[in-house]
C-alpha cells in the first residue's frame, strides 16, 4: 500500500520534471514569461487523449501530442514575439484561457465538463504499462530523456544565444542573429515537452477534464522554477522532487481532502511570495527576472 | 433582442469598468500589474455574505463594513506584501508574480473558509424586470449602472480637481519629479490603493447581490477587468472605463453567432487583437507600452 503511494508521488514527480525544466527553458534560459505553459499541457493531454480513444498506440498519440503543442507554440510565439514583461504575461495568460474555454466549450470534441473518462494506459509493441511500477520506470526515462536533450540545446549554440537574447536582445541582434526566431523556436521546444508531459499525465491518470488544466495548476509548476532559480537546470530538479513531495504530510495530519487542495495552493503560493522577497533569484538561480 | 443584449452588454460592462478602473488607477500610478484585486472584490462581497446574510447586520451597515473591509485589505497588500519588493527595487515583473501568488492564495483562503458551494446573499427577492423599450431590466441592475456612472463621476473629479488627484497624476507621470517637488510616493501609493479597493468593493457588492458568490469570481471578474483596462489603454482610467463598456458590448453582441460559454473566449481573442496591433489600447500613450 504504502508502496503503492510512493510509486504515484514519484510518477507525478516525474510528470512536474518535465512540465518544470520545459517551462524554464522559456522562462530562464529564454526570458519569456509565460504564463501559459498549462495550455500546452492541456494541448498534449487533449491530444494523446483523444487519440488513444481512437484506438492509435501510444507511441503515436505520444508524439502527436507533442507536435500538436509544439504547433500551439509556435502559433502563440508568432504574434508575442515583440513583446516584453508585462504584456508577454499577460498575452500568455490570456492563450490560457482561450484553451481552456474551447476545451469547456467544444463539447463535440472534448466532451467539456464532463471530460474524457477511460484513456487506455500505454502500451509498445504488446508490452503493457498499465502496472504503475512499469509506468514509473516509462516516466523515469523520458524525463530523463528530457532532461539530457533540453541540457544538450542549452549547452549549444543555440543555447548560448537565446541566453544572449535574454540578457541583451538588441546586442544579440547586432551580433547577426534573428532574435524573433531564436524565441519562436524556444516556445516551441518548450511546448513539446509540456505537451508530452500532458499526454503522460493523460495516459496515467486515464481521465481529464478542463478543470485538470486551469490557472490553479500554473502556480506549483511556477513555483518550481522560481525556487529552484532560473537558469539552472539542476535547481529546477531539485526543487521539483521537494516541492511536490512538501504538502504531501497535509494527507496524513487528517484535514478533509477538500481542504488539503486549496492548503497545497496556500503552501505554494506562499512559498513563491516568500521567495521573491528574500530571494528572488532561488536557490540555484543564475539571473533575476525583469 | 437587440434592446435586450444593448442592455445586457451595458450592466456587464458597467461592472467590468468597475473592476478595470480601480486595476487601471493602481497600474498607472504603481506600474505594476495587481492580480490580486480580484480577490479584493471577492472578500467584499463574502463580507457582506458574512455580516448581512451570517451574522444578521442591518443590511446598509453591512454594505458599508464591506466597502471599508475591502479598502483596508488593499492597502494592507500594499504596505504588509508590495512596499517590501519596492524596498527591494523588484521589477514590475516580479511584482506581477506576486500579484498572482496572492490572488491565489486569497481564493484558496476563501475556498478553505467559506466553503467552493454558491453562496446567495438573498436580499433581494427575485424580483420581476420591467420593460424598457423592448428589453426587461431589473432595479438592481438599474442600481448598478447608476452606482457605476455615479462613481466614475466622483473618480474623475477626484482626479481632476483635488490635490490628492493631482498628486496622483503626478507620480503616475513621474515617480522622481514628483518626489523632489515634496510628494511623498508611499503615501500617494496608499490612497491610490484605497481608492482603488474601495470601487472594487462597490463592484463586488453589485455582482454579489446580482449574481451569488463564488470563490473564483474574483479571478473571472479580474480577468474581464484587465482585459478591458487593456483594450482601453492600460495606464488611463478613462480609458479603462471605455475598454470595458465596449468589452461588455461585444461579449453580449457575441452571443449572436458563438454559444455563451464562449464569452471568455471572445474576450481574449479581443485582447489579442489589441496586443498586437495596438498594445497602448484605444486611450494610451504609446510610450507607455515600453
């Protein structure tokens, strides 16, 4: 039993990993404040979900739902570009609320409120994953997988210069590179990986509605990078396996669970007021947010 | 019908200019985002819920506690969480974040306290609208337009003819200037977030009267509020005011060819176009935008 419980927490820990280096990619390395990063696991969860129930195999569904946010991405990227800070939030936040009114409204597709009940649980080539220990060690190495090629793009040129972006976008461009571009990619990359993490978060927990995607999410996956502190990659890992292991003993103090959901937001968006004031770079950041 | 949605489009909007107002005179003279003026105007109307409908006050007492709770719950954002990132000179950035770590701490309180059910604050029988000129109106929704009109009134001669106003547009033109001719920017900050909570207590009375309470209204009644004080120019209450009727409007008038679930849709789309094409909205100085 208690076994059981762990192997959950550490699948949604590696679920959050992905979701959290994905959105520092943006946040951190590029300096896009996005506000809409759980529209793109919306996307992918959407995706994957819609067409597992089509009966495609998983690695399909996988892939597609990647792609499908990584369009979104680039699509949002397109008219955001020249924006900075305060809009750029705003503009981010706002696609948020776009997707999740079309996922509540689209009822042909989506079923809206209702949501999508029965997603079958993975499978390759006959191998089932459906046993949540195989599904964990699924978990384990894409996150893995993401991590090592998310670390590989930050370490390439193409890395150093959308830090460079980040940092002095007109110097940037001065220097010949197309910072417009440059950005776009970054959205896009990082919608991927949030939308393969929204298909694995579909495929485990075999049901989503619009409610799994709302605003209320962004906050533990913010709260995350912020802690962890922008630009690393290491912060951002360690800060995801503390963060969302810390309200767990909520369950065991004995508060009804439909306290324990608005305590996990307490905990979280305390924490990130708390950080931002006495430390606004977190624990293993390189820079500070402008 | 077209009476019919004319009139609808004007009550939401006139709440919605309610909302943006204050948001708008905050983010000129502060120049930062303040998410959490969405859960400003949800406490008011739970304190009224809690003093009238919970504790039996006198219903105008009641009202008038609420207003005052309201206002003093937004200055104390603004000395106990805002003054501590001004001391720190944090970015407009930074504030925003944090902004939006309170609007959610502030519902998942009032989620813990008051429970996610509706609440009614039931002192108004449902009463029967009366016809005007093809359209049913009811006296509340009278109330709310003429409190509305009556407000934008007093805001405009505030800040046009007394030297609080004037102080105010001062700061919101130039913080340094404004100091060395002897203003004192903590205070002008206070009285700016007075004022500003205050109309957002009004606002929420109105809509908790007319439409129940729930503990995310003040995020959706945040999210109308920006928009409109977006669309209209951020940084000019005029303009705000202007955003809002006509995002009332066209949310209304919308419904004609999308199905009303869409509405929140329609508002972001919107909101893009603005973004775009003219972030500084329809009243806005263009340098503002940078």
């Amino acid at each position: 039993m208690i076994e059981a419980y762990f192997i959950h927490l550490l699948i949604l820990v590696g679920i959050y990993a992905i979701l959290a280096i994905s959105l520092q990619l943006a946040v951190g390395f590029s300096g896009l404040l996005n506000l809409g990063h759980i529209a793109f696991y919306c996307i992918g969860a959407y995706t994957s979900a819609l067409l597992a129930l089509q009966g495609l195999p998983f690695w399909f569904c996988f892939l597609a739902a990647g792609f499908m946010a990584m369009v979104f991405g680039f699509l949002l990227s397109l008219p955001t570009n020249k924006l900075k800070g305060d809009y750029l939030a705003l503009a981010t936040l706002g696609f948020s609320f776009v997707v999740t009114a079309v996922a509540l409204n689209w009822t042909g597709l989506t079923r809206g409120p209702l949501g999508l009940p029965g997603i079958p649980k993975p499978s390759f080539f006959g191998f089932s994953f459906a046993n949540n220990f195989w599904f964990l060690i699924l978990v384990l190495i894409i996150a893995t997988a993401s991590y090592l090629i998310i670390k590989r793009i930050i370490q390439s040129p193409f890395g150093k210069a959308l830090e460079a972006t980040r940092d002095d976008e007109l110097a940037t461009r001065v220097l010949g590179k197309n910072t417009l571009k440059l950005k776009s990619y970054s959205l896009a990359i990082s919608a991927f990986f949030a939308g393969i993490a929204g298909s694995l978060y579909a495929s485990y927990i075999t049901f989503i509605d619009p409610s799994s995607f709302s605003l209320m999410q962004l906050i533990p996956v913010l709260c995350i990078v912020i802690i962890g502190g922008l630009a690393s990659l290491k912060g951002t890992i360690i800060a995801t396996v503390v963060l969302t292991l810390l309200p767990e003993p909520l369950r065991f103090i004995g508060f009804p669970s439909s306290v324990v959901g608005p305590m996990r937001q307490i905990i979280y968006s305390l924490l990130l007021l708390l950080i931002l004031i006495y430390r606004p770079r977190g624990f293993f950041g390189k820079i500070e947010l402008e | 019908m077209f009476t019919q949605l004319l009139v609808n489009g004007l009550i939401a909007g006139a709440i919605y200019a309610l909302v943006a107002s204050g948001f708008s005179l905050i983010y000129a003279t502060c120049k930062f985002v303040h998410f959490a003026h969405g859960p400003v105007i949800a406490l008011a109307g739970y304190f009224l819920y809690l003093f009238f409908s919970l504790l039996g006050l006198n219903f105008w007492i009641a009202i008038i506690l609420a207003i005052i709770l309201a206002a003093f719950f937004g200055l104390a954002i603004n000395v106990l969480v805002y003054k501590k990132f001004r001391q720190r000179k944090a970015s407009p950035v930074i504030l925003l974040i944090a902004s939006f770590a309170l609007l959610i701490l502030f519902e998942s309180l009032i989620l813990i306290f008051f429970g996610a059910d509706v609440k009614t604050i039931g002192f108004i029988k449902i009463a029967k609208g009366s016809e005007f000129a093809g359209a049913i109106i009811t006296p509340l929704q009278i109330v709310i337009i003429i409190a509305s009109a009556v407000l934008f009134a007093l805001l405009f001669l505030l800040m046009k003819k007394t030297k609080l106003g004037k102080a105010m547009r001062a700061v919101a033109d130039n913080k340094q200037v404004s100091e060395i001719c002897g203003i004192s920017t903590e205070k002008i900050y206070n009285w700016v977030f007075i004022i500003g909570s205050t109309i957002a207590g009004v606002a929420g009375i109105l809509v908790g009267l007319e439409q129940n309470l729930e503990p995310t209204m003040g995020t959706s009644l945040m999210i109308k509020g920006f928009t409109g004080a977006v669309i209209g120019g951020i940084g000019s209450v005029p303009g705000a005011i202007l955003g809002s009727f006509l995002l009332g409007l066209v949310e209304n008038f919308g419904i004609w060819f999308l199905p009303s679930g869409y509405k929140d849709a329609i508002a972001f789309i919107i909101l893009f176009i603005f973004l775009l094409f003219r972030p500084q909205g329809i009243l806005g100085k263009k340098n503002q935008s940078n």
